[in-house]
C-alpha cells in the first residue's frame, strides 16, 4: 500500500469473513479530525487542507507522541475508542456477525477512513461534515490500494461525499445496479482482484435520523450480497 498514510484496522478474524459464505468485509468512513489547531502552527500545517499531507507529523504530533501513539494508527485508534457512531454500526450488523459484542463484531471486519490527511475542526467542536474540496485523487488511490491490500468481498461505505469517487470511475461495472438500488449497491472490477467488489453505501451512522430510518433498507442490501 503505497498511498495511503492511514493503516487500516484489521480484525484478527477478518480473513474468516462473516456469514455463512465467509464474506469479508471492509468499512470505509469519512475522515478524522484534530480539535487542537488553535494557537498551535505543527497543528495548523498537519491539517492544511491545501496541502492535504499530515504525515510529517506521523510521530511528531505533540497530542499522539505524548500517549505513545501515531498519527497512521487513527483507524484502530477509532475502533478501540468505540464512540456512539462505531457501536451504532456494529450493533447493526449484529445479527449477521452473530454476537452482540462490540469488540467481537469489529474482529471480525476491517476499518479505515478515504480522507488521507487529518481535518481540522472549529473551536469547541470534535467534528465536522467531509467538504468536497477536502477529496483529491490520492484517496482513490488510497482506497485502490487499500482494497488490493485487503481483498474484501463488500465494501461498506458511510455516508455522502466520499461515496462519490467510489461510485464513479473507470472500474464500476454496473451502473444499473446503482439506479436499481437507488444508489446502495454496485460493484467494481479492480486489477490484481480477481472477484468483482460489492460497495454498499448506507447513511453515516453519525446522522442519527437518516440512519434509523433507513436501517433496514441497508441491512436488506447487505443480507443479500452476504448470501451471494
């Protein structure tokens, strides 16, 4: 994986996939975030959103260094800190999993962001909405590469904006599929993988009343791509 600056979560039980077909499945979210930019330059440069590059303070981020940690690690991080939208997810996919347990739901997937570089956020706030203009043509090939890596069977993609290059590009394969399923699944055919890639794109389970009221819609989709 050469463009990607944030390693992905892997599952100790990924490669065993879920279901009874043993499908594996890669989760893709938005970004992350630094709330921290106030009054600090490395903070204000690592999250530039026109250089887009955090990674010369991979090891050097005063906040991460001072806990032992990096910057590429953010996706487990996010995993192991099981905020409300990474346990609303996994309790969604619970019944497919076969277990109620957070920890045991996620063993079982992989996980990272399509954003390569860390956003910045306003004063007071942990987050904020993935803007167009914070996507370049690196995370495609991030996301190419991380999908080479891993080789998942599906793709879960949360949300809006960062579907878009997802959905759209040289590789889809059935643009039908798409209008079929008003936009929830598709599939890419990616050099060097030899089946075809299932995307499925529910509503980021951060946006509370998209997500719970198209739930089902989402977990319909994923029952049927786990009994192909």
């Amino acid at each position: 994986m050469k463009n990607n600056f944030f390693i992905p979560f892997k599952g100790k039980y990924y490669e065993c996939g879920v279901g009874t077909k043993k499908k594996k499945i890669l989760v893709i979210g938005a970004s992350f975030y630094c709330p921290f930019i106030n009054g600090n330059d490395d903070c204000k440069k690592c999250t530039d959103i026109n250089l887009k590059d955090s990674s010369p303070y991979d090891k050097e981020c005063k906040i991460y260094k001072s806990k032992g940690k990096t910057l590429h690690n953010e996706p487990t991080y996010s995993i192991e800190d099981e905020t409300i939208a990474y346990k609303r997810f996994a309790t969604s996919i619970s019944k497919f999993v076969g277990t109620d347990d957070y920890e045991k739901i996620w063993s079982h997937l992989s996980f990272t962001n399509y954003v390569q570089f860390i956003l910045p956020v306003e004063e007071g706030e942990k987050y904020r909405e993935t803007k167009e203009s914070d996507l370049s043509p690196r995370d495609f090939n991030a996301f190419l590469d991380v999908v080479t890596e891993l080789k998942p069977d599906i793709v879960i993609v949360w949300g809006c904006v960062v579907n878009t290059p997802i959905k759209n590009n040289k590789y889809l394969i059935d643009k039908k599929e798409l209008i079929k399923t008003d936009g929830y699944v598709c599939h890419l055919s990616i050099p060097n993988i030899k089946h075809k890639i299932c995307i499925i794109n529910p509503y980021h389970p951060s946006s509370i009343r998209f997500w719970y009221n198209n739930l089902k819609t989402f977990q319909d989709h994923l029952l049927e791509q786990l009994m192909l």
